[in-house]
C-alpha cells in the first residue's frame, strides 16, 4: 500500500462511511488518516469505527493514522417559538439570556462569557454570516443589534464573534470527556477547535502528555496575532477555513492561508488544508474544476495534508472523492513545476544540529541521485525534520513504535514501518537496507541516505548522517 505522492489524504468518517466495506474502501482509494468528528456522534460510534480501522490496518499491514477533532466552545443561539424567524435590515434584534423562546424581536443566546466581551461597534456573525448583527447597547446579559443583513433564522445556529478574543477555555467540559475516550480508545493526534491564543494550547498539552499529537486549528483570525507561537506550541496546525471564512473577507482567506503554511513549513511542522476542498462532490460524482485547482493550489504550496469533511463523512460519493483528491494530488506532483515551487518557497535551515544533518542529507541525495532518505526515529521528530526539507526523493520512516508510525502517515511524503529496535550503526545499516527493498524503494547498489540519532533509543535530536549502498 505504498502511495504514489507526498502529500497526504485525512478523510472524516461518519454516516457515508460508517461501515468495514466503505472505510476499507476508502483506504484503498487513498486515505491515509481518518477523522472522527466529535461535532457528531456518539461514543458508542466512534468505537466502532475505530475498531474498523485498526480491522483494515492489521489486514493490509500499513500503519492507518485515527485523529479525534475535538468540537470546542462551539456557540449557538436558542430557539424560536415558531421555528424560525425573517429578519430584514435596518430592523433591530435583542440576544439575551432569557431562555424563553424567540421571535423576530429577540432570542437567547446562553453564553454570558459572549456578552462580557462585547461592546458597542461589534459585529455578530449567525448562521455562517448569513445574518450580521452590529452591536449597538449591551450589558452583562443582553445585546441591542440592528441587522446589517438578514434572512431567514432558525434554531440554534451557530454564532461567531469576529475580531474578538472570547474569555472562554477552548476545551469544554464535553471536549474533556470526549479526550479522555479518545485516548482510551487509542486515537493518534487530536485536533483542537478554536484556538484563540497560545495558553488554549498550553491547557491541552497537560492533559494529553505525550499520548498524542496535537493539531491546533486556525478558524480565528485572532489567532493570527500569536500564530507563530501557536504553531510552536502545536504538533500541526490545520487551516479550518469554514469558520475562517465567516469570520474574516472571503478575499482574505486565500493569503491568510498561505500565511500560516510558510509559518509551518519555517517551523516543520506538519500542515493540513481543510474544509469545502471538493465541496460539491457530496452530491455530485466529479468536483468543480474550482475545486480541483483548490486542491492543487494546496499541493504545489507544500501542504502535509489535504482534509475531506461532509464530502467523505456524509456525501453520497464518499469513495470517488477520496479516489478524485488522490489522483489530483499525484497529477499534481508530476508537473515538473511543483518541484521548482517547492524549491522556491524552501526555508532556509535554522542554526540547529536537526537542521545541519536533515539539510546535508537533501543535498546528498541531490548530489548522488539517490531516490530515498531512511530515517530513524522513537518519537516521529527525525521524520519531521526530514519532510520539512521537501526532498526530491521519498522517506523511510522506521520506528520501533507502533503510535509513532501511525502519527507519520500524517507527515509530507514518509512512508512509515515498523522495525525492531536499533543498537548500533551496523544494525541501523542493515534495517535501513533491508526494508528499502522490502517496501520497494530501492534496488541492489542503490545508495540510500540515512539519518539517525545518536545514542540508539532515545528521543533526542537527529545528529547522524550516512550514506549506504544496498546489498
């Protein structure tokens, strides 16, 4: 099950794509990691599709990564007596705290942490944007707005505060409950919704220790003021532009993305581009030929990973768009100026010993042609610091550790496997070797270059190059 690209496919399980036949199928055409949204579901649901998982991981013996996306301080309004309400604009709105039902003068919103936040000259965002409401009197339990724009508004939409850092905790007390299953459970990395600021971050990482990585998702535009410390603090950031695109100008979205993958490229660290990327393939069979530049646009940019959400979670052609996004990716990278635009947009190295050897072994393969970097790793870092190169050849990921090779299906272009543990340079020689081979990488009197840490079985820094010809 050796891929054919670099960049990786993180697809969303959910009723579509909920059974043994459909998720395996879903492997084979391409998906790397699976998704499970705790925006949906329940316990019970998630196992079993995780149980799944683990069934097609033993069958095809290649490491499948799960990732848990946690829902976050998701904020909506209350109800409507009759449902739904018209709101026209210049007409003005209260939001309080008042849990009666609505009418088209008034609703709750049952977050008083919003209302100590806001001021007069505040927009509200509900439903997506699709109603705007300017602030103009508020207290510590009511907002008077008038519509800027209106149209229909139902129950318990979701409302966005753009320009605001809310005083509320990106882990909810359901986020809790559900990490602790997901940990239980076994998942690989665990996004985090709504980072706002880096202690949101500094709050995860105490729960979750080592057990997992952790994915920071961008969906504020404040988090941009504190993105180079978020992304720090993060294993991976994703780019959430679902409610980036509320929150901010649809024209601002494409270099607000661009934006943070040079920042995670500069730090390598795994980035991931999400949200609507073949949006119209939940109902249709083919994308728009939007879409399909949208997805490229990404993969020329040097993205880890390319995400679907409802497309593979709750489309009615969940297989072909995982199968649509594989092939565009792997046209992709055969254009001969995916390459230069890689080398364009390269970081230069930081004064590091990780840097110094990852960037003596890119220009090694370079000068002797090898087609493989073999990296040794415990924790996944040499990979990583491997990928952040974007070398013109593939990555040997080996590692002792089973939750190690299951998070690099993440990473641009490693290819992950098992191996015993290493003691020596000749053992590492060896392994390096023999799995080239085995997984089809390299042939006889290939070179291979090879990159380690010294001393064997410790998480530390990549501080070892060497160049070996294989037998």
């Amino acid at each position: 099950m050796r891929r054919q690209r670099k960049a990786k496919i993180i697809a969303t399980l959910g009723p579509s794509s909920s059974d043994y036949e459909k998720i395996k199928a879903l492997f084979v055409a391409g998906a790397d990691v699976f998704r499970l949204n705790f925006s949906h579901g329940e316990h019970a649901e998630h196992a079993e599709r995780y149980k799944i998982i683990r069934r097609i991981e033993q069958e095809y013996k290649r490491p499948i990564g799960v990732l848990l996306d946690l829902q976050g301080p998701k904020l909506r309004i209350g109800t409507f007596s009759n449902t739904k309400i018209s709101l026209k604009p210049g007409q003005s709105f209260i939001l309080d705290l008042d849990a009666t039902p609505g009418n088209n003068q008034r609703v709750c919103m049952p977050h008083p942490e919003i209302f100590k936040a806001l001021k007069s000259g505040i927009d509200l965002l509900l439903d997506d944007g699709k109603v705007r409401l300017s602030v103009t009197k508020c207290g510590h339990d009511f907002a008077e707005t008038v519509v800027i724009s209106g149209t229909e508004l139902s129950n318990r939409k979701g409302v966005n505060v753009p320009d605001v850092i809310l005083p509320i905790d990106a882990l909810t007390k359901k986020d809790i409950i559900d990490l602790k299953f997901g940990l239980d459970l076994g998942v690989d990395w665990v996004a985090l919704s709504f980072v706002q600021q880096p202690n949101d971050l500094i709050m995860a990482r105490e729960l979750v220790d080592k057990k997992v990585k952790l994915i920071a998702k961008i969906e504020k535009p404040m988090a941009i003021q504190h993105l180079q410390e978020i992304v720090e603090l993060s294993d991976a950031v994703m780019v959430a532009r679902g409610d980036l695109g509320v929150e901010m100008p649809a024209e601002d979205v494409p270099v607000m993305q661009r934006q943070i993958i040079r920042a995670c490229r500069f730090s390598g660290k795994p980035v991931i581009v999400a949200t609507q990327m073949l949006d119209s393939m939940v109902h249709m069979a083919t994308p728009t030929r939007a879409e399909a530049s949208d997805v490229a646009t990404a993969v020329y940019d040097g993205v880890d990973a390319v995400m679907l959400s409802a497309e593979s979670a709750s489309g009615d052609y969940p297989v072909e768009a995982v199968s649509m996004m594989d092939r565009i990716i792997q046209r992709t990278e055969k254009d001969p100026l995916y390459h230069k635009m890689l080398d364009d947009s390269y970081t230069s190295p930081s004064p590091t010993v990780n840097d110094a050897v990852t960037t003596a072994a890119r220009a090694a393969v370079d000068i002797i042609g090898s087609q493989l970097i073999v990296t040794f790793t415990e924790t996944g870092l040499t990979a990583f610091h491997a990928a952040r190169q974007r070398p013109h050849c593939d990555i040997l990921a080996l590692t002792p550790v089973l939750k190690t090779s299951r998070q690099l299906t993440l990473v641009w272009g490693a290819h992950s496997a098992l191996t015993d543990d290493i003691f020596s340079v000749g053992q590492m020689v060896e392994a390096a070797c023999t799995f080239a081979k085995q997984e089809n990488f390299s042939q006889t009197d290939d070179y291979i270059v090879i990159t380690a840490g010294i001393p064997f079985g410790q998480s530390g820094g990549t501080n070892m190059i060497r160049i070996a010809k294989v037998g």
